[in-house]
C-alpha cells in the first residue's frame, strides 16, 4: 500500500488512517534501548544536494555575483550552531551530490569491462570534466563538513551521481557514472571524518557505502548511508549490517530513490539500473529486495530530482516506512538578490538558498512524531515566515501545487503511530 503526500491535509489523513498490526520479540527491542539523556526530543538534519553552492563557476572569480560556496559554508555553520543552541542535534546525513564536477572521461572498471567511452562531441560535451573538483569542489567540501567533525556532531554522507569519478553519456538521454575514488579522498573509513569513530560501525569497499549509529531519545538509531541505486553485493553487505544490529530503529539516506511524484523511480536520463541492470538496482528492486523484508527500517531519505515528496508503505511486517524527498538544489533568489541575471530558460542559477531539512523527533510521550521543517541559513527563517516562499520555488519544484500545499509541502508533522510497537519504550 502506498500514497503521495502532496499537501499536509493527505499527510495526517493518510497517516492516521493505516492500523498496525505487526509486533517485533520484546528481548530483541530491549537490545537499543540506552538511557534516555534528553527528554525524547532530538532533532536530525537532512542537507540536500549541494553541488550548485560548491560549483566553482558560481563563484565571483568566475564572474557570478556572489561566493555561492560561502552559502554552504554558512549552511555548515547554522547546523553547529543549532547544535550549541539547542543540545539536542543526534546527527547529520547528507544524501549526495555534494560537489559538482567529474574528473574522468571513463573510469577504470567500466574500462575493464570494455565499456564504450563515446568519442562524439554532442555527447561528450553534455558533462563537463575537469580538475576544479579536485582544487576548489571537493576541498571546499571538506572544509565544510570539518566544521561538524570539530563541533564532534555524527554524520554520515552518500554519494550522488556528481560524487563520481566518470560521467558520460551514452546517447542524449542515457548517461553513466562510475568511480568512487573522489569521494573516498573526503569521505572514506579512515578520513579524518570517520577513523576510530565508535559510530561510524561499518563501511563497504572502504566507505563508498557506510553505516552508522547513533543514540537519542532513550534508542540506538542505526543509518545507512547509501551509494546511489546499489549493486546486490552492497544490499548484501547492508542485510550483514542489520543481522549485526537487530532491531534498532534504521533509516537510510541515498541520493535517487524519489521523483516528484512520490514514486520510486530513477530520473530516466540516468535510470542507472536500466542501462546496467547487471551492477545496478532500480528504487522499486531496493525497496522489494531489502527495505521492505527488513521490519526494523522506518524511514528513506533521498534528494537528486528537484523538488519535495513523500510516499508511506507498508513492509513486509506490517510496519510504516516513511520515505520523503527533498532536492532545493535549483533555488537562486539569493543570486538574484545579488544581482545575478537569470538564465536561458528565465530560470535563476541554483545555487541551494542555504536550505536545509530539519527533522525533530519528539518520543517524550504517548504519542511520538516528527515534525519536519525547512530552514535556510542564508535568510536565517524557516520557510513558513518567508512570505515569497511560493514565488521563489514553487513554479520550478512542484508547479501543479497551490501555494498552501507547497508551504505545507516543506513544513509538516509524521505521527509515528507504531513505533513504541516496533522498538519499545525508551528508559526513562
């Protein structure tokens, strides 16, 4: 069973409406339950698609009218400072395309496997590729995520197609990528992230893919951070991880999982499991193979197609699994207010607005929920108190929406009905 939120009045219909029918064995719920050390109320932070701010042509020495990438640093620096203020931030995920550009035309397994590199400049010259990843991209990307490593916050971040190593397109509407050694120089097991972290419990091929836990509101929280549609070697690697960790309450963060639609579907000019089913899986064969069989998996979060959505399902158990989108990746009216000229299509350059997810738990009493909200740094307001909301974002993202149901589309509220069911209640 499944539904799409497209306003907040199908959100708190939708939710109420499911009944809860299956139970998990009570000696496996005790294994997460720690002491409670803040009351039941937490908060995570989602940071959506960064790679606009960290472009390095939206930059004023490439002629844009402001450091787009000093919007990300500003974003870094409003979540340590939530933290400081408020105490009660468990963690930070990030669900890919942290930095822009590519560095190879191929990469060395899609080499060794034959693969066609294509020669013919009207494809080719789709996707740019250039060493700036590596000289502004990617270190401006470490600096940033250094200041949640200092302020000694938990976070875990999954590469999105711009994170790789090789991008290039097959035809006009089928592209690939391959190569993760880019994102293992920021990101992998022993970076200075993530080396002797006691959360960070487990990483395939050296990070590419990690897991981490971490513990809020009486409960261990188990995360996946998640490469971008995982090969069946990754979903095993993932299921050894759960074995390892039954029970705990677990969430994954990938890049492409949701389309705007609420449906689980690949952006189709790179459906990467279509054009390489053998290496790839789709966001359906994900959920079928390992989310929905996995009774301990409550939440999907996901970014890559522009805009906002969210489905609920059931799983095999008979629990709710929650799965939202949320990609701002095109917004640029902070460009505009600088004064830069919009594009082609009338469009504004996106460069992100700062804007970030905001996901607080509240377990301190019989009725558990989350309240989502969505912040931007760079205007300092959530976007229920920005009055142009709507005429800045919503023809781009989810045009078919009216204004209220776009506003309610970034500001909502989950009841997590069945989760005491699922993992018990915390000590208090």
């Amino acid at each position: 069973m499944s539904r799409k939120l497209r306003n907040a009045t199908n959100l708190y219909a939708l939710v109420f409406a499911f009944t809860f029918t299956a139970c998990i064995n009570t000696t496996e719920k005790k294994k997460h339950i720690v002491q409670n050390d803040n009351q039941g109320i937490f908060s995570i932070i989602v940071i959506p698609d960064t790679q606009n701010t960290i472009d390095y042509r939206r930059q004023k020495s490439m002629g844009f009218a402001i450091d787009s990438s000093d919007l990300f640093t500003e974003q870094m620096k409003s979540i340590v400072n939530k933290s400081r203020n408020n105490g009660n931030l468990a963690f930070v995920t990030s669900v890919g395309d942290v930095w822009q550009h590519q560095t190879q035309k191929i990469d060395e397994k899609h080499l060794a496997r034959a693969f066609p590199k294509l020669d013919d400049p009207k494809f080719n010259n789709i996707i740019e590729i250039t060493d700036k990843a590596k000289t502004f991209e990617i270190p401006k990307a470490i600096s940033g995520y250094q200041l949640l490593s200092n302020a000694k916050i938990p976070f875990g971040v999954a590469p999105g197609n711009h994170d790789y190593d090789a991008a290039w397109f097959e035809n006009t509407t089928r592209a690939h990528i391959g190569g993760l050694t880019n994102f293992l120089s920021a990101f992998s097991k022993n970076s200075q992230f993530y080396k002797n972290k006691p959360w960070y419990v487990d990483s395939y091929q050296g990070g590419t893919s990690s897991a981490q836990i971490f513990t809020a509101a009486g409960y261990q929280f188990l995360h996946f951070s998640l490469e971008m549609l995982p090969s069946n070697d990754v979903i095993s690697w993932m299921q050894t991880v759960v074995n390892k960790h039954k029970g705990l309450p677990t969430i994954i963060s990938t890049h492409d999982y949701l389309n705007v639609e609420g449906e689980r579907k690949s952006s189709p000019s790179l459906d990467l499991a279509l054009a390489e089913p053998d290496f790839h899986n789709s966001p359906e064969q994900l959920w079928q193979k390992f989310i929905r069989k996995n009774a301990q998996i409550f939440m999907v979060l996901c970014g890559h197609q522009l805009g906002q959505a969210m489905r609920i399902d059931k799983n095999e158990a008979g629990y709710l699994v929650y799965q939202i989108l949320a990609d701002f990746q095109g917004r640029g009216q902070a460009g505009i207010d600088a004064g830069q000229p919009l594009k082609i299509d009338k469009q504004p350059p996106g460069i992100g607005d700062g804007w970030y997810r905001e996901m607080v738990f509240d377990l301190s009493n019989k009725s558990p929920r989350i309240n989502v909200f969505t912040y931007s740094s760079h205007y300092k307001s959530y976007s229920r108190n920005v009055k142009d909301y709507a005429f800045w974002y919503k023809e781009l993202e989810n045009p078919q929406m009216s204004d209220a149901e776009f506003y309610a589309a970034d500001e909502f509220i989950i009841p997590l009905k069945d989760f005491y069911q699922r993992f018990g209640n915390p000590v208090r």
